[in-house]
C-alpha cells in the first residue's frame, strides 16, 4: 500500500511540476524573477520540513506503527521510550 502510495504521489508532483515550471516559462512575468521565486519556496518548504522536524517518528509498541512525535502527549514519551 505505501509503495502505491508513493507512485501516485510521485507522480501528481511530477505533474503539478510541469505545470508550475511551464507556468514560469510562459507567463508574463520574467521568467528569471518567477524562477527565484520558485527556488526560494523550494528552500522555506525544505527549512519549514527540517525545522519542524516532521520526520522524527517513535514506534509504537502495541501497534508497531510509526507515530509522529508532534501528535504524542508529552508524557507517553517516557512509556514510548522505554
């Protein structure tokens, strides 16, 4: 299931690339100005992902599923933990 996951999300970005990049290419906007602008969201979704840290996951021991630490209660880290 993840795997599918990923191909269909894979290529809906693949997608929603092409249009944004067709987008800056063709619109009326200078396409080295709208191209900075396209990089520098890259960059704040890239520091926004890293500095929320929303890939630090704990596994679960009764359902041994990852879980976000953003959702977990501060006081099951210690059971989680252990």
């Amino acid at each position: 299931m993840d795997v599918i996951q990923l191909i269909i999300r894979l290529v809906s970005f693949g997608v929603s690339l092409f249009v944004l990049l067709e987008f800056v290419v063709f619109c009326k906007v200078d396409t080295i100005k709208a191209s900075v602008c396209l990089f520098t969201t890259v960059f704040l979704v890239l520091f926004l992902f890293i500095f929320l840290k929303r890939y630090n996951m704990t596994m679960c021991k009764e359902c041994h599923n990852q879980i976000p630490h953003h959702i977990l209660p501060k006081n099951m880290f210690k059971s989680f933990m252990m």
